[in-house]
C-alpha cells in the first residue's frame, strides 16, 4: 500500500480530506452509507464498536472492496502495541490509532510496525494533553492526532468548539502533527475552523444515519472545498 504524505507546517493550509466513521454493529449497516457516499469519501474509518463486533474482517472486506482507498482501523491501541498494530497492517490498514494514555513504550512499538507497512500513527488525545508528551510522540514517528468533542458531552448537548480548540489545533500542527476533528461535526460547524490547519473532518452518524448518506457526504465535501479553498 501507499505511504501516506508526511504533514508539514509550510505553505497555504491543504484542504482537509473527509473521513467516514463506521461504528455499526454489523457488515451490512456499514456497507450501506458507505457504498452510498464512497464517491465523496477520503478515508474510511473502521471504528471501534464494528471492530469489536465484527472483528478485523471488517478491514479485510472493506480493502477488497477499496483498493485504493485509505482505510483507519480505529482499534484504539493501549498496549501490545506491535502484536495489535500488526494484525491491523496485514489485514489492510494504512492508520491505526493509540489512547494517549498508552506508554511511550507502546507508541514506539506501533510505530515501528506501522513504518514497516508504509502506514501512520494517530493519537486519540482526550479533552486535555500535555504539550511535552505530545513532542515525544512526534519524535517518536507518531504523525497524526485527533482532536474531539466528547461523543457522550455532545450528545447532551453540553460541549462545543471554542477557540481554545482552535489554538490546540494550531499548537499540536506546528508540531508536525495531521489534525483530525471529529465529534458530531456538522457542515454547519466548518465555518467555525476557517484558517486553522485541519488535515482531516471526520463525520459517524451524520452521514452513516442520514437518510440520504451521499447527499450528506456531498453537503460536507462541498463546505470543505468553501472553507478551504
């Protein structure tokens, strides 16, 4: 599979690339809104509940399906690093991610695995980090984060994107970082991160519940290629 491009702090900010979360419980519900939306789809993220339920054959099928597509096994890594990372690489995966919470030890060991398969690192950071462990990752080889709104905060309707989200997202690029946003992010919320180097816009159930996945893929591509021209 093909290396990724490393993320860099020079030049006018890239056009961030839209992920789809799939966080179904089986095959089938996964397929549907992605076959649907594939047309508008960068990365394809197998999440953590399809993984849990269907197993690394969630990532074998949808390689076969998608060649040429990149895919995030999001396996959430904590420790066994280099056996967990592995069994990932080799059924398809091109990024797998880590808790922030994992040792360095760890982070270390996937990213030897995942420079042994062309692949990438992400950091799942929670609602705080520390700027030094961040530096180590990134010595580390870990490439990319992911900055989020709590699932369980959003959906009580109780967190939001603020400007210190804004800052983090500057800190943690200028560091060498790809950024990924997610947590319920909407086309309605894009306009918000003009300016800031996002690397990649991830929408679950706003594409996946929608009743029409491909007309909500497009509505996200569309505001991306407004507020990153």
């Amino acid at each position: 599979m093909a290396k990724e491009n490393q993320p860099g702090t020079e030049g006018a900010l890239e056009r961030p690339r839209l992920q789809i979360a799939l966080d179904t419980f089986d095959m089938p519900s996964a397929l549907k809104p992605l076959n649907a939306a594939i047309s508008k789809i960068d990365v394809i993220e197998c999440g953590t509940v399809l993984i849990i339920a269907e197993g690394l054959k969630a990532v074998r099928e949808i390689r076969a399906l998608y060649p040429g597509k990149t895919i995030l096994a999001d396996v959430r890594i904590a420790e066994a690093g280099a056996v967990i990372s592995r069994a990932c690489f080799e059924a398809g995966a091109n990024w797998v991610s880590v808790v922030a919470g994992a040792s360095m030890t760890t982070v270390g060991q996937v990213v030897k695995v995942a420079q042994e398969f062309g692949g990438e690192v992400q950091i799942e950071l929670g609602e705080k980090y520390d700027s030094d462990q961040a530096r180590q990752w990134r010595e580390l080889g870990a490439t990319q984060v992911i900055v989020h709104r709590s699932r369980d905060a959003e959906a009580a309707g109780t967190l939001t994107w603020g400007e210190n989200d804004k800052a983090r997202i500057r800190e943690l690029h200028d560091m060498g970082f790809k950024v990924t946003v997610t947590g319920g992010v909407t086309a309605k919320d894009l306009p918000f991160f003009e300016g800031v180097p996002v690397g990649v816009v991830i929408s679950g159930r706003g594409i996946v519940k929608a009743d029409d996945p491909l007309a909500a893929a497009t509505e996200l591509r569309d505001t991306i290629d407004r507020v990153w021209p």
